[in-house]
C-alpha cells in the first residue's frame, strides 16, 4: 500500500516541479525588463545595495509569476558575477561571485535566459548539513548591453520543505474519519545525493541514497520498493524531474501509522 500511494504522490508533486518552473522562466525577462532602470548607472557594486534591494522587490511584485514563484532568493548582479545585493532581509550573497558557483550562468552574458544547478554555501536553506541550489538568469540589458544578471533560484532544503508541506496537507485533506495520517518525506533526488527538509532525518536521506533511486525512475514511470529505516517500513518511490535539470528527481517515503 504505501510504495502505490508513495507513487502517486510523486506523481502529483512532478506536476508541482513543472509549474513551480513554468513561473520562473514566463516571469524572469519581465522582471530583467523591470530590472534595467537599476542597471542603468555607471558604477554597480555593493554601494549600490540599498537601491538593488529596493528595485528586486518592486519588479518581484510588478511581475505576477515571480510574485507567486517559489524562489528563496532573487539576486541582481554585475556583469563579472559579483552579487551587488539579494532580496532577503540578511544578505549573506553579496560579493559573492555567481560564476564560481553556477559556472553556467556565464552563458547569460550571451543574452540569453540560463539554468542551472550548483552550490553556494551563503544561499544554503539547511545548517548542518550539504544543501545545494537550482538557479535561473537572465541577462539586464540596458541600450542594447548587457549590464548584469538578474537571477533566482531556490534551496533543495527549501524546496523540499514546500513540496513535503504541500504534500502533507494533500495527505490530510483526503483522509476519512478517525483515519490516521500516515508519515510522508519528500526528498530532491541530484545525482547521488538525496535533500531533505532542515528537519527530516538525516538518515532518511542516506538510505534514499543508498537505493540508487534515479537509475530505476523516468519522467513518466516512478520507481519504486519497500524499505525499511530503523526498523520501520517505508514505501518509497521516485521520479525523473528533468525541468530542475540533469539527472534530478524528487523521491517520496511514506509509512502508514
């Protein structure tokens, strides 16, 4: 029973990822348009900080799709990569350099719209643990030049914590009277590496890691086994997620109480 229902929840969370996506790449080049104003000075660095902030906030709300994105942070950035400024309250990005973390970005300076994975410590969504980052950027252009990046993206901690969230109110809402609530666990599945929310167990993860799970999973058939973690039967099953880039997926354990 669980690795059925285990399949059908990722299945219902692949048709989140892709919708979570489609809002980054239709409102991102809006948001660059909005971004030009900032972009359009000589000098762009940290000083400028206060106005960066300012101006990632009011093209964030002027942009429906970004409004309701997923992102945990927006950047805007200078041509060489260097963060100027992020939207959070505590910027622990600027100065920090784009390019060495998300080598791939460099392609926006190009002129076009780019996506990513990488790893950059101060956009983190766990402490404690390994977390890494998906990321989109589009170039700012201003008199026909690019000037920067205008860039966003999200946590796989963080962006485990909201499908494992919209999952578990799903779960609930659909139980009948005095049905128990079974245990639910979503995971970001790159490569060999499994990311789960700040909270969920850290072995959860090393035994979604061992199963190998990405190599029995496509994009429309999820993969999926009974296991068992300390001692407790979990159904767990996969699916390919290629819109969060290669080799990625989401992975869902779940166990009837």
């Amino acid at each position: 029973m669980s690795e059925a229902q285990a399949k059908l929840h990722v299945v219902e969370l692949a048709r989140n990822v892709r919708s979570d996506v489609a809002e980054v790449r239709n409102g991102l080049p809006a948001g660059a348009e909005c971004m030009a104003a900032f972009f359009n000075r000589e000098s762009l660095g940290p000083e400028q900080g206060n106005d960066a902030r300012e101006a990632l906030s009011k093209c964030r709300n002027k942009v429906q799709d970004l409004r309701i994105a997923k992102s945990t942070f927006f950047v805007a950035a200078s041509s060489d990569g260097l963060v100027i400024r992020n939207d959070r309250d505590q910027d622990l990005m600027a100065g920090k350099n784009l390019f060495s973390a998300y080598p791939e970005l460099r392609q926006a300076l190009t002129g076009k719209y780019v996506e990513t994975q990488g790893s950059m410590p101060e956009a983190a969504g766990a402490k404690g643990r390994a977390d890494a980052q998906w990321v989109a950027a589009q170039p700012v252009r201003v008199a026909g030049e690019v000037r920067g990046l205008y860039a966003t993206g999200w946590s796989w901690a963080a962006y485990a914590y909201r499908l494992e969230f919209a999952l578990r109110s799903s779960v609930l809402s659909s139980l009948r009277d005095r049905q128990k609530a079974p245990l639910v666990y979503v995971f970001v599945v790159v490569g060999q590496s499994a990311y789960g929310t700040p909270i969920s167990p850290l072995i959860n993860a090393q035994e979604v890691e061992r199963q190998n799970p990405l190599a029995g999973a496509t994009e429309t058939v999820p993969f999926a086994r009974r296991i068992e973690i300390t001692g407790r039967p979990f159904g767990l099953a996969v699916i390919r997620t290629p819109s969060l880039g290669k080799d990625a997926g989401i992975a869902v354990l779940r166990s009837e109480t």
